[in-house]
C-alpha cells in the first residue's frame, strides 16, 4: 500500500474529517460496524466531514482502482458498510437535519440515523416514515425501500424521497430529482447504494404525532396460533389505517412475569397512522384475544415509539444474520410454519416477524420506483441474533433452513434487500426482488457507475 500512502499527502491537509489506514489509533474502532461478525479491514477509512471530503475520497479510491464501500449508519446485517483493502467512506459526521416546517420537507445528510430525523421534524409534529431502529442509518434503510411503522398512510421511505445530492464514481456532485437526472432519483427509490454516495436527502413530511397509539399485547406461543389468526382478519379490514408486525421473541426480564422467563411469545405490534384516540379504540380488539402474558399498549410520543426495539440490537454486542422474504398471502400454513420455526429458534436473543403490507405502500405502480411490485401483502423476516462466535452455524443454519420452508408462500422469490443474509446467494434474490425492474436499473448503473465502483451493496451489474 506505498502508492496509497504516498496518494494520500496531496489530500490530507485540505481534509476535512479524518483519514485512518491500519496502523493508527483508532482504525478498529472507525472499521467496527453494527454486526459483530463482520471483522474486515479497508486499506483506508476516510470519515469524511463534508461533500468536498466525499469528492477527495472516491476519487483517491478510482485513482488508486481500489472498491468503495459506503458507510451510512453502519446498521446493515451484511456489514455492507466495510470492505477489506479498499476505501470506507465513512459519513457518520455528516449527521445535520433541517427542517422546513412550512414546506413540510426535511433536508437530511447522508450519514444521519434515523434518531436525528425524528427528533427533528418531531420538534414540528412531523414526520416521514422510517425504520424500527432509530440507530439505523437514514441512507442504508431509504436506499433499498424503507419499511416501517407509518407505511400504512404514507408509504415506504423511498414514496417520501424528493430529491437527493449524489457524488457519482467520477468524483462530481450531482443532484437527482423531478427536473435533474430523474433517471437517478428513480433508480435511488429502491436500488440500494449502487449508483454513487448520497450525501443529502430530501424528505416530504406528514403531521404526526406528537403523540401517537402503540399496541403491544403479548401472546405465549404455547396457547396456539388463535391470536395471531384474528391480527391477521383484522389487518384485511384495517391495514390501509395500521402499520404492524406480529414479532415472534422470547419473554424475559422484569418487564415479564417470572412464570414466563424463557418461553417463547409473540407480540402483535401495531402503530395507528392517525389521531392517537381513534387508534387506541380500533385497536382494543387485539388486546382482548385471550390470556395476554403481557402487555405494552398505549399512547406514548412518536419518539419513543420509534426507539422502543432500540435495545433488542444495540451495536457491537450481537453476531446476526438476517433473512426476509415477500409473501403473497398470509396461510394458515405460512403462521404454522413461523410458530414452528419461532419454537426452533436456537438463541433466546432470535427474533422473527410477520409484517403487514396495503395502505399507500400497495398504491404505488411497479414502474413507478426501482422498488417494483407492491402487490406482495406480506414479509416475514427471520432474525438470527447471538452472542458466542460457536454458535454461529447453528444460528445460520435455522434462518436458512426456515426461509427456504418459507418459499412455497413467497411473492415471485422476491426479498426485502436490507435483510439478505450476507450475500451468499449471490444476484439471484436481487434480480427476482426487482423483476421487471431491473434491466432499467442495469442501464441507469452503467451510466452513472460503469466500472461498477459502488459495488458493496446488493450489487446491481452495470449492462448497456
């Protein structure tokens, strides 16, 4: 790496942030991501302070001929965010939010957490929709669709996109929206960081909140699917008003009554997409489905909603691997099949999940974002998390073998992008995720990034 140190003296005085190589103090820490198991070292790190630092880095990096990996929040199970003996551009002090309350927009930069944004447009009663961790990156989650608990009124993150500031593989910042490169815009709402580093968003917001309905009760799974089957009829009536998720995990801690430490539960978490009173009287009935181990029901600041499964992934301490796929329908087959395999689930720290899809999510065409079809009306998510590094095959093993039990349910073999393992299956999952969209796509990178710089992501082959 002599050609890279002596490539660095020309851009390190006009640097605004901080370049790290392997030898330097705090190198480890720059390079360590949300999951535990991803350990890879970049021939450079460069947190990068603002856009004329993201500039000198992808250049440095296409100068060089060395990959770029793109860390936004670092949230990505596949550790997309690193990459070994390449460039980390690293955006995690590019974390400003801008709020134009009348214009109902917020201006985001590319290596702010989603904890940045509510707390911001929040400060108005606004909001765009997010995800359900709020130490996840803004870029990663947006990038590859964005599904979270407001989906029902106002779509995924990506239908609230606007307009975004791009440096492309050829070190030029450019901006993507309805009047400049919309070819660009198009292709961001959905086909992941393939086409260069966003370094600003721009979101449309929603009146929401301050306080909003959050329903939280608790089934054990030993008194049988019932429940679950009743969310499920009343999400067909219900779904265009109501963001939710059935999560399969395990009941400990003193939140829980002690007779159920260690047992297998599933929680129906819904949000209500509107005024919080009418939420908490439409959504009483699933409280009232039988014998509840627990339950976390109320209305509470859309704030604390939005970092409530804060603690079940804090970063660093876990090892996870993630798998999702789309679901046509939800069969009586498919909920036995997520009981069994919530039953199986190797660690006490697993979750898995069954999440709702219609609303304004369902509205949109398949052409109309690179996302595609919105006609699945189902996701279910296995969610391998652990401690011990020997565990790891088992834990692999029984997100593997319960997504692949999972096909026969699936929509088309399509896959939420931002739970896709690490990678191993290769481009299969992201050509049939996009389907129709992506020779478009294939089109779009090979204008922006022929060379297929930007390619630590679910990778999108440039093609003429």
């Amino acid at each position: 790496m002599e050609d890279l140190a002596r490539a660095l003296d020309p851009i390190s005085e006009g640097f605004g942030g901080t370049l790290y190589q392997p030898a330097d103090a705090g190198f480890d820490a720059a390079r360590a991501v949300w999951n535990a198991m991803i350990d890879r070292r970049p021939a450079l790190i460069a947190r990068c302070k603002g856009v004329d630092d993201v500039i000198a880095a992808v250049k440095l990096a296409v100068d060089q001929n060395l990959p770029i990996a793109i860390r936004g929040g670092g949230h990505n199970v596949a550790g997309h965010a690193v990459c070994d003996d390449g460039v980390m551009i690293d955006l995690s002090l590019m974390r400003a939010v801008t709020v134009d309350a009348e214009a109902r927009m917020a201006i985001v930069e590319g290596g702010a957490l989603w904890s940045d944004v509510d707390k911001a447009t929040q400060a108005h009663g606004l909001a765009t929709p997010g995800g359900l961790i709020s130490e996840t990156g803004v870029a990663g989650l947006t990038l590859s669709g964005g599904i979270g608990w407001l989906r029902a009124r106002h779509g995924l993150s990506i239908d609230n996109l606007i307009a975004a500031d791009v440096v492309t593989a050829d070190g030029v910042l450019i901006r993507a929206s309805a009047d400049q490169n919309p070819d660009l815009l198009w292709a961001l709402k959905g086909g992941g960081g393939n086409f260069g580093v966003v370094v600003r968003f721009e979101f449309a917001l929603h009146p929401i909140g301050p306080e909003v309905m959050f329903a939280a009760p608790i089934y054990a799974l030993d008194d049988g699917p019932g429940p679950i089957r009743a969310w499920r009829a009343f999400l067909d009536v219900h779904g265009d008003h109501v963001g939710s998720l059935c999560e399969f995990s395990t009941a400990g801690g003193e939140d829980f009554p002690e007779e159920y430490w260690g047992k297998r539960v599933y929680t129906l978490a819904c949000v209500y997409n509107g005024n919080a009173a009418e939420g908490e009287a439409l959504l009483q009935p699933l409280r009232e489905l039988g014998a509840m181990v627990a339950d976390f029901s109320g209305r509470m600041d859309y704030c604390d909603v939005q970092q409530l499964f804060d603690a079940l992934m804090p970063s660093g301490t876990f090892r996870s691997y993630w798998k999702s796929r789309y679901l046509t329908k939800l069969s009586d087959e498919m909920i036995d099949l997520a009981v069994k395999n919530a039953i199986d689930a190797p660690s006490d720290n697993t979750l898995s999940s069954l999440w709702n899809f219609g609303g304004a999510t369902a509205q949109v065409p398949t052409g109309a974002t690179a996302f595609g079809d919105r006609s699945m009306g189902w996701m279910y998510s296995l969610d391998g998390v652990w401690s011990d590094p020997a565990d790891d095959a088992a834990n692999i093993a029984w997100a593997r073998v319960g997504w692949t039990a999972s096909e026969p349910f699936g929509h088309h073999g399509r896959v939420y992008l931002n739970f896709p393992g690490h990678g191993e299956d290769g481009d299969a999952p992201t050509r049939a995720s996009f389907g129709s969209n992506y020779q478009r796509l294939a089109k779009i990178k090979a204008k922006y990034d022929p060379a297929n710089r930007f390619r630590f992501n679910q990778n999108i082959a440039p093609e003429v």
